[in-house]
C-alpha cells in the first residue's frame, strides 16, 4: 500500500474525512489540514495557513522576481479594492 494511501486509512479510522485527489497520486504530495469544529461550516484559517506556507516557501525558493512579481499582483488587486 502505498504511504498516501496508508495515511488516509489512519485518518479516517480515526474520524477523520479524507478528500483524496487525483492529482495526489499524479504528484505524489498531500499537504493535510485537520478540522474539528462543532459547526456545519468548516474554517478555511488552517488550509490558508497551508497556503500562505506554501507561498512563502516558493518565494523564497524563486527569490526577488517573484517577489517582485507578488507585489504587482498585490497592486493590481488593491487598485481592484480586492484587498484592504
């Protein structure tokens, strides 16, 4: 069995819902954000904490171009008022 597969078995035996993508199996990659609320709505503050991870990581990696480039799209979006 493959470590995916493995860790969505223990996921769910522990309760846990698994959303289990294709292109996890093309990728080989899971970034996983547990969620216990009590509420019908899930929160999205741990997958965007995820996300924010991610795209750090990748501008740093990238270096000053893709800073740069974030920051024109962050002045775009702003100009827009889709962003305070």
């Amino acid at each position: 069995m493959e470590p995916l597969s493995e860790a969505a078995d223990q996921a769910r035996e522990q309760g846990d819902p698994v959303w289990h993508r294709g292109e996890v199996e093309v990728l080989g990659v899971a970034v996983v954000a547990v969620l216990r609320a009590p509420s019908a709505y899930d929160s999205l503050v741990p997958a965007m904490a995820v996300v924010e991870t991610v795209v750090a990581g990748v501008l740093a990696a990238r270096g000053d171009e893709a800073r740069a480039r974030m920051a024109a799209c962050e002045q775009v979006a702003r100009a827009a008022d889709l962003l305070d």
